[in-house]
C-alpha cells in the first residue's frame, strides 16, 4: 500500500479536522467487488469529519479482500476517492515438463483455474504441490521455475516448468530375522523392491523408490504374515541409506516373526437378534484349530454384514476383534453385531443420463421406493447398469434421511452408442469400395438397438438391417429382426445370399436370458466355370436354409465393454431342417472370465480369458460349405485373416487350397489389459491365442497368435486396434498382422 497517500490524508485530516467534514465518497478503478459491499468495509462515513484512522481502516479493508495490488485514497474540499489497483487475471495457465497430458492432475497440483486473479502466494503453493509430488514420485533434487508475462489485453499468462530430478534406484534390500518365510515373497505385498537384473522389462522389478508408498511397506509386509497367523509379528519402519552421488539406496529392515495362532474358537454377539447365529456361521470360511488369516477375518465380516444387511439392515455395523490366548497360541475370533433398524427406499434418483430415458435406467435397478434395502440388489443394480453398455460408468450413492428410510441417487456418466462409418477405397479383388454403417445400442436413449450397413464394389453388394429391444416394453422379454442381401463376383462363380431371422427371448433372473429365434435364407451359385476349379460340382449346389435357434446365456460381469468382475457363458443350438434344403445342427459354446487385480497389484491390471468350442453335424442331412466353422481373426486367433483357417480340398485356379470349413473347433485367449492413457480412456492389452480346428477331428489343423492392441473409447465408439503375429503358420496361411473392430465388447 502506498503510505505516502496516507500521509497526506493524515496531514489534511490534521488542518481541517476542526471545519472539514467529508461531502461525498467516490471509488475509482473498482471491479471485482460492488459499490454496496464497499460501503460496507467503508469506515469513512458522508457528513462526518475526516479522520485518518477511519481512511487507514478502509484502506486495510479493501486491501484484505485479495483483489487488489494497490489501494490508496486522496481528499479534495470533502470529497473522498479511493483508487483502486486491480490484480490481473489469469488468462493462460500451463504445466510443463511432469504430467502434461493428465488433466486431473494439472488440476490437483496446480488449484488455479484461467479467469482467477493471480497471486504470487498460491503460485508459490501450486509450485510446492509439483515440488511435493516429484518427490513423492521418488524425484530426487527437483526444481520447478515459474514464468509469469503480462499479455496484451494486461491479463497474465503463467507458466510452470518442471525439471524432474532423479530416480532413486534400490540396488540391496535385505531382511534381518526373517526365520520362517521366503522373503522373496515379500515382493508381491511391497511397492519398494530391490532391482533386479533387466528390470526394465516388463513384468520385473526396476528398484525405482517409491517414497510415498515406504511408510506403507511395513504394514504390508505384516499383513504377509497375519495371512499366516503371525499375530505378534512386528516389522519395523525400513532403515534407509541413499547414495546421493549416484541416485542409488540399500534398504534393510528389521523382522520379528512370534509364532503361529491357531483358532480356537468362533463367536457371534448380536445386540439385536434378528438373525440365526447358525446363517451367520455358515458364511464364515475361517475354521477352528487352523492357522488364523487376517485377510480371511476381514472378507467373513464383509460377508457378515452383507447377509444382514440383505435382510434390510443398512446401516449394520460388524465389529470385529480378537482375543489372543499367547501362552496357548490360540486365538478367538469375535464379531460384535449392530444391526440397527431395517431401512426402506423412500426415493431413487436418477441423474447424469442426459439421453438416456430414465425408465431405461429404472428397469436395470432390483431396488424401487418402498422397497426393503438389500446390499446384494444395490451391488447388483450398478452392475446390471453397467452391463447395458450404454454408461460409461456409474454409482449408486446412498444417502440416509434417517435411521429407517435412505434414497438412493443412481449418478450415470453417458457412454457412446453410436456409430457412422463412411468409408472408401480400391482392393485388387473388389476394385473402388464405398461403404456406408450407422449404429446405435441405445437410439434416442430408448435402449433400443438399430444397426443399417450399405456397401458397394465392383464386384461384392453387402447390405443389412437389424433392430432388437432387449427390454419389450420394459418387461423381461426382448425381440429381434434382421435382413440382408450380400453378393459377391468370384472369377470361377458368383454367389448370392438373402435372409431373414425374427427371435424373441425372456430374463429368467438378473443373470440367466432366454432365447428362441427363427432364421430362413437363400442361397445360390451362379456363372461357374468347372474348368477353373477342381472341386466336385456339389460344392457349388444353391440351397435354402429353415433353421430354428435356442440358446441360453448367463452373464454377471460388472461392465459391457471393459469387465473387471463376473463372467459369461452361453450355449447356442441351432436345427435346420424345418423346410429348406439344409438339415443339420449346430452348437456354439462360449466361455468368458473376468477379473481386475487392482487389490493385489495396486493397478488396475485386468485378467481375461475367452474360449470357444463349436460344433455341427449333418446327421444324414445336408451341411453347406456356407454353414461350416472358419477359424482367424478377432474373435478366435489373431494373426490370421478373419474366417481364413480352414480344413481344405482340391485347389483352385491358382492352385491355391479350396478352403472347405470345419465341423468342429476350439479357440481360446488369454489377456493382460493396463490403462495406457487413463484420461483418454485409452488400455493397451497383451495377448496370447490358440486355437484348432478339423473335419472328422478337433486337432487336424492347430495354430497360434500373439501381440497387442489398443482399447479406446473414441468419439466415434469402442474401437480396436489389433497387432498381431501368427504363431505356427503354415505354406498358404492368409496372414494378418493388423485388424480392427469398432463397437465390440473388449
């Protein structure tokens, strides 16, 4: 503050104090705070005499108020302004040099948003944050520098650039005391291990320090050993020596084991009874005269107060404690159980589906006002929300109007459904392609799913239109329709393909659908030339097919598109014969499981694996090339052209294998997804396929693939990136080391 304007209203204030009372007050420069609240913090009133006290006052008040850099106040013949000298506004804030490309954290680490007045003080606590979280990331000696300029239009553009310091690499962790146990295994419960030799590889330790996790290594490392009973297991805090001239740190700790504690017995204390103990008891896995386990001590309180808590008694609280016998090395396993009062559901919200209906969203929920409360139907609401693909996440947030009613708050995140896919192009085969697809799982935020493909060659037509509803309005039942006409010119033949399938199914429970469909289509060969091919004509025989398709599916997963619980299984038969030309039948098995390891790994890392087993048999009737098994591409073993393995026959024109398809075959997957860019919803996957395939036997042809692919949730949807190698190729194989899909579950 200027203290030479002070001066000067105290030396006026001085002269005129006996005579000169203040006439009016004027402000000058004021914006970000009003006239009325100036008045407020105004101690200088009209028609009372000057006094340098009152102005030194106000001008500390305006001051305080953080919006100015200067505040100074002049006097002329009664009439009073005070000048005001605002901050600038920040119209341009950047990190630069340590996650850049992670908007939540620029916002965690920096708390300054663009149109905020600057001020040097919280840009020396935004600067501290980045400093704090370089070290925390195991950042030895780093510094950040701020550059701040004065734009144009007098706003400021501020600029923090962080230079990251060094890595600490722990090059001898060792173990003192450790009697019992193999330390080594220590390294699937510590964030802080020694590095070990090409640590850089994946799926090895790099010995990067970690120093936000050091406090929590040793109650890890106790955890290890109350999973195996060591009640009395102490481990001290890591003694810690750093080379600060090379970057590099020994780590020791101290480790005292005790003994193993039995359990000796198991009991139950209800405040309220409302429960059998003998229910409770048999959800309980920890077992008398056993080793106690911590980890197994916690899950069976999660299962107590589910079971209770499913009988409408939210807000049950478990208790549980230990009474330890030392001298005998038993111990007593005790819950103490609250149950409180049963709890209704006055009122479910549903907010953040800005397209989609909210009776889409209702009718995927086990829990309505009126209804007793259940933990299991909550748990299972967000996963049957989560499982429509049309939500890019969601929760059910419960909130307590008192000690027997809650509403539930169900908060969705819109995912998209949609697709539009314009393409073009020129194959040596088809010649210029145009293609034209537009789909969507969830059309006006109906759940309705609608999908019309249109393409166009030279020599092949593809077109299609399906429409299903999972929900018949909004009853367990769901229907279906398609139609296509697809053609294709070969150089020997041409063929052409029509058909229809109408199906309707049935939920039988949360998990278990229903379906029976029927399918009817066209088929013919036309323009053959026999001297081109040395397959038997039959193969070229037109024929209509009447087939009539059941199947069963069970799916308890948390998620469509990205899974990290439950799993799938589904099994489909289809009979034809019912009229037509074809007769035969066909079964098609699949197999998923999904599980996310964040809880032993601390990432979110997420196991999958896929398998399929098909098989069709003519039983005397009249199986088509057309409806045989082909094996390759997305959806069986990646590395080959889709539908290209095949058992084969004679050759054709080129004396390449006439590939003639397969009676039976398996294929399986097995995946490592990781988050590669968590902000854009971007996960890498590593994969391994196997698959077989065969006429009279499932083993006749075997082949193998391996590589990666890039999950993204675009803007345009779900798309795939796969790179692939093959794995046992043979002479002739159709190889394929890249695909795509947009819109598939992942």
């Amino acid at each position: 503050m200027k203290t030479i304007t002070l001066s000067l209203i105290v030396a006026s204030a001085l002269v005129h104090a006996s005579a000169q009372n203040v006439q009016s007050i004027h402000y000058d420069g004021m914006v970000h705070i009003s006239e009325a609240v100036a008045k407020r913090l105004n101690e200088v009133k009209v028609g009372e005499p000057l006094n340098a006290a009152a102005v030194d006052k106000t001008v500390k008040n305006f001051f305080e108020q953080g919006y100015f850099e200067d505040v100074w106040a002049e006097e002329e013949e009664g009439k009073v302004t005070f000048h005001f000298k605002e901050k600038p506004t920040i119209s341009k804030i950047e990190l630069k040099g340590y996650k850049e490309n992670d908007e939540e954290a620029k916002k965690a680490l920096l708390q300054i948003d663009k149109g905020s007045l600057y001020d040097p003080k919280r840009v020396e606590e935004a600067k501290k944050r980045i400093v704090d979280a370089l070290s925390q990331d195991g950042k030895i000696d780093s510094v950040v520098e701020i550059e701040t300029e004065k734009l144009e239009n007098g706003s400021m553009r501020v600029t923090f650039i962080a230079n990251e310091g060094q890595e600490i690499i722990i090059k001898k962790l060792t173990y003192a005391g450790v009697l019992t146990q193999d330390s080594e295994e220590f390294d699937s419960m510590i964030a802080n291990k020694e590095e070990q030799f090409m640590g850089w590889m994946w799926g090895r330790n790099d010995g990067k320090m970690k120093v936000a996790e050091l406090q929590y290594d040793p109650l890890r490392i106790r955890d290890f050993y109350m999973q195996r009973g060591f009640l009395d297991a102490k481990i001290d805090e890591p003694f810690v020596a750093v080379d600060f001239d090379h970057y590099t740190a020994q780590m020791s700790y101290n480790i005292f084991e005790g003994d193993v504690y039995r359990v000796s017995d198991i009991l139950l204390f209800q405040d309220t009874k409302v429960i059998d103990d003998q229910a409770l008891l048999d959800v309980i896995t920890l077992e008398k005269n056993k080793p106690f386990n911590i980890k197994t001590f916690r899950e069976d309180a999660e299962r107590i107060k589910t079971k209770i808590a499913d009988l409408g008694y939210a807000y049950v609280q478990v208790q549980p404690d230990l009474k330890k016998d030392k001298e005998g090395k038993s111990v007593d396993v005790v819950y103490r159980i609250i149950p409180g009062k049963k709890v209704h559901i006055r009122k479910v919200i549903i907010s953040g589906n800005n397209r989609t209906l909210d009776r889409v969203v209702r009718r995927e929920l086990f829990l309505a006002p009126g209804d007793l409360y259940s933990l299991t139907n909550l748990k299972d609401s967000r996963n049957a929300i989560g499982r429509t693909g049309y939500f890019e996440s969601n929760t059910i947030e419960e909130k307590r109007i008192d000690d027997e009613t809650m509403d539930l708050i169900v908060q969705t995140k819109e995912a998209p459904t949609g697709n539009i896919q314009l393409g073009g192009g020129y194959g040596s085969f088809g010649g210029i392609l145009v293609s034209v697809a537009v789909s969507d799982r969830n059309i006006f935020g109906s759940g309705i799913n609608v999908g019309l493909n249109l393409e166009k060659s030279q020599r092949t037509s593809n077109y299609s239109f399906n429409i299903s509803n999972p929900r018949l309005n909004d009853s367990d039942f769901s229907g279906n329709f398609s139609v296509y006409n697809s053609s294709t010119e070969y150089d020997s033949y041409s063929t052409d393909s029509k058909g229809i399938s109408v199906g309707t199914g049935h939920r039988f429970n949360r998990f278990v659908n229903g379906y029976v469909g029927y399918n009817y289509s066209q088929n013919s060969y036309s323009d053959i030339d026999l001297n081109t091919t040395t397959l038997d004509p039959r193969y070229y025989e037109s024929y209509s097919k009447s087939s009539v398709v059941v199947s069963a599916t069970f799916d308890n997963t948390d998620d469509y598109y990205v899974p990290r619980e439950g799993m799938t299984l589904s099994e489909s038969i289809e009979m034809a014969g019912v009229g037509g030309d074809a007769e035969f039948w066909k079964s098609r098995t699949t197999f998923g499981v999904y599980q996310g390891l964040q809880k032993w790994t601390d990432f979110d890392l997420i196991l999958r694996y896929k398998a399929r087993f098909n098989y069709a048999s003519e039983g005397g009737g009249y199986l088509p090339l057309g409806e045989k098994f082909y094996m390759g591409g997305i959806g069986s073993v990646r590395g080959y052209q889709a539908y290209s393995i095949s058992p084969t026959k004679g050759v054709d024109r080129n004396g390449d294998p006439y590939k003639i398809g397969g009676t039976q075959t398996f294929s399986n997957n097995l995946e490592f997804s990781v988050p590669l860019v968590p902000e854009a919803k971007m996960r890498a996957t590593a994969f391994i396929d196997y698959g077989m395939i065969g006429e009279s036997s499932i083993s006749e042809i075997k082949r193998g693939g391996y590589g990666v692919s890039l999950e993204w949730f675009s803007p345009v949807g779900p798309l795939q990136l796969v790179f692939a190698n093959p794995i046992g190729d043979k002479e002739h194989d159709d190889i394929a080391h890249f695909e795509f899909t947009i819109g598939q579950r992942f």
